[in-house]
C-alpha cells in the first residue's frame, strides 16, 4: 500500500469519527437523572422505567434518562432542594414527603378521603382542577418545581411491631411513626397515638429499636423495604389512597424546547397511569406473599370504626392546617 494511500485512509476513518461523534453529541441534547426513594419492586420504579423507556424512544435519542432508585441521590426534601438548583432533574414520589416544601400536600395524607385509586386519578390527574391548583402552588412558593402529574401509588396500611391491631382502641399509646406532615400528625393523635417524626430512610431502625412502635406505609413500600421484619403485624386499614408527584426541576424544564417539553410531559402521564395499574397490581398481591413468604399476621379491622373517629374533625383539620380550599377540591 502507497504511502499516499495510507494517508487517505487514516484521514477517512479520523473523518468518519468526528462525524460519529458531532452526531452521538447532537443526538443526545439533554440527559435527566430521575430520583426515586424506594427499593424495587415498587410502582415508582415501575414508572421510572416506563418513563425513562419512552422518553428515549419518542425523543430520538435527544434525551437520555438516569434512574436513580433507593433514595441514591439523598432523601426527598433534600432532592427538592437540590432541583430547585437543577443539579437533579425529576423525582417520582409520596406528596407526604414533600410536606415542608409545599405544605398544601398535606391534605392528601387526611384519611379516608378518596373512594379509590381511581377516583384519585379521576380528581387529581393531569388536567384536573386539582393538578393546575398544586401547579400555582409550586410557582406561588417558589420552590422551583413544574409538576408533570400528579396520581395514585396504592392503599396505604398500618403495622406495628408488637400490638396486633383490630380497631381504633388498640392504638392508644402507641409511638405512631410519621412523615414531616402536620396532617400525620393530627390524625394520629386523634386515636390516642404519639406522633414521632421520622424520615423514611431511618424508619428501618426506629421500628427497630423502639423510637416507633407503629407506622403506616404502601404495601410495596413494606414489602420493598423490608419493614415486615421490624413490623411484622399488619392492619389492612387503607387509611390513605397514597398520592404521589412527578416533578421536574423548573430549570431542567425551561432548557427543553418546547417539542422535547411534549415528548416528557406524555411520558410522565402515561407513566403516571401505568403507576396506578401496577399499584392496584401490588395491593392484590402483595398481602398473600407478605402473609405465606414473610410471617406477616395480617388483620382486617373494619374502616367505618376508624372512620367514625376522624369524621367529626375532618373540617376542622382543614381549617386548622390553612387547607380548606384544598379539601374542598378534593371533595367537590
């Protein structure tokens, strides 16, 4: 092979790799690192991977997506945080945990307020008078979010280390484990419980050592974390059809352009509804194989004894908790 020839060659193949390269980096314009708290199998991280599939796809390659599953990137107030900044992009997670940033969230965790995982998606789901009111909220506050969707993630049930739950007067005295939400706390209180705030990434070794003796949670969320050893009597109460946010960074969102803004906000509404579906999924199944693979002893107390206590004060935790025009929302 001539000298010359070689050249030409050697300058081809540098060629055809700048060209592979200015094409990789033009085809991948924005990368989103999306946080989830739990531990898999969990419908947050079944919505993630929805997501993150479709985004990818419908962009062309334009977007890649990063899941970051077990609460990797830090606990969820702090990831708030951190997206007001925009150093992380999106979070799929409980309202409850998202209390102190924007404490209007609390009105989801009052119980007993939805007829089920789809009449919250029916009230709340993207469209709704709901989702546009908590869209105002994050923008009145400052917060640095735009919400992409709001929906439901499952029933969400007592358990306790040591008292086997049947009704209301079992509950007096206990330590009731709770997220930062004043809603939590109320509620609780009500049945005689001792409210004790803890984040959920610490709620392993609370149950544990005895700063809680009861806590309330997801099925999956139980199930994922493990929590079945340290609390592994379970009252099926659905107290709370859990409500949760996908949110992005409003600095993320303001770099897309307007038609990779479409392709992500369909993709989080249809991960959205593919959450409920796997949610319902879980609740079906999780009780079964919690009780024959895990030891659980599970009980069915009936929800009108719990419901006669909070009841009377619904109305007036709302107006307690500066949360009236929330709860009339909800139940309009």
């Amino acid at each position: 092979m001539t000298h010359s020839r070689r050249l030409f060659l050697l300058g081809s193949a540098a060629g055809l790799a700048a060209v592979s390269l200015v094409s990789a980096a033009t085809a991948q314009e924005h990368t989103l690192r999306v946080h989830t708290l739990v531990q898999s199998p969990h419908p947050y991280n079944d919505m993630a991977a929805a997501f993150k599939e479709q985004v990818e796809e419908e962009s062309d390659g334009r977007i890649a997506v990063e899941v970051f599953d077990s609460g990797q990137l830090g606990q969820d107030p702090a990831v708030i945080g951190e997206m007001g900044f925009g150093t992380i992009d999106m979070m799929i997670s409980t309202t409850s945990n998202a209390v102190q940033n924007v404490p209007e969230y609390a009105i989801f965790t009052m119980p007993y307020l939805f007829e089920g995982m789809d009449d919250v998606l029916a009230k709340v789901g993207p469209g709704t008078a709901l989702h546009d009111h908590f869209q105002a909220v994050y923008d009145e506050r400052g917060v640095g979010l735009h919400l992409l969707a709001l929906g439901a993630s499952g029933t969400r049930n007592m358990s306790t280390a040591d008292t086997i739950v049947e009704g209301p007067g079992d509950l007096s005295g206990l330590k009731m484990r709770t997220p930062p939400s004043p809603m939590d706390a109320e509620t609780w209180s009500a049945f005689g419980m001792l409210p004790v705030t803890v984040a959920w990434g610490e709620l392993y070794a609370a149950m544990q050592t005895g700063v809680a003796d009861a806590m309330e949670s997801s099925l999956p969320g139980y199930s994922g974390s493990k929590l079945y050893e340290v609390a592994p009597n379970l009252a099926l109460t659905a107290h709370t059809f859990q409500v949760n946010h996908t949110s992005i960074s409003q600095r993320t969102w303001d770099k897309l352009p307007d038609d990779l803004k479409t392709v992500v906000e369909e993709a989080a509404i249809s991960a959205n509804e593919y959450g409920v579906e796997q949610s319902k999924m879980y609740d079906e199944e999780l009780v079964e194989t919690l009780q024959s693979e895990n030891g659980v002893t599970v009980t069915r107390p009936d929800p009108a004894a719990f419901i006669e206590v909070l009841s009377p004060i619904q109305v007036q935790l709302a107006e307690d908790l500066d949360l009236v025009e929330e709860y009339e929302l909800v139940t309009q």
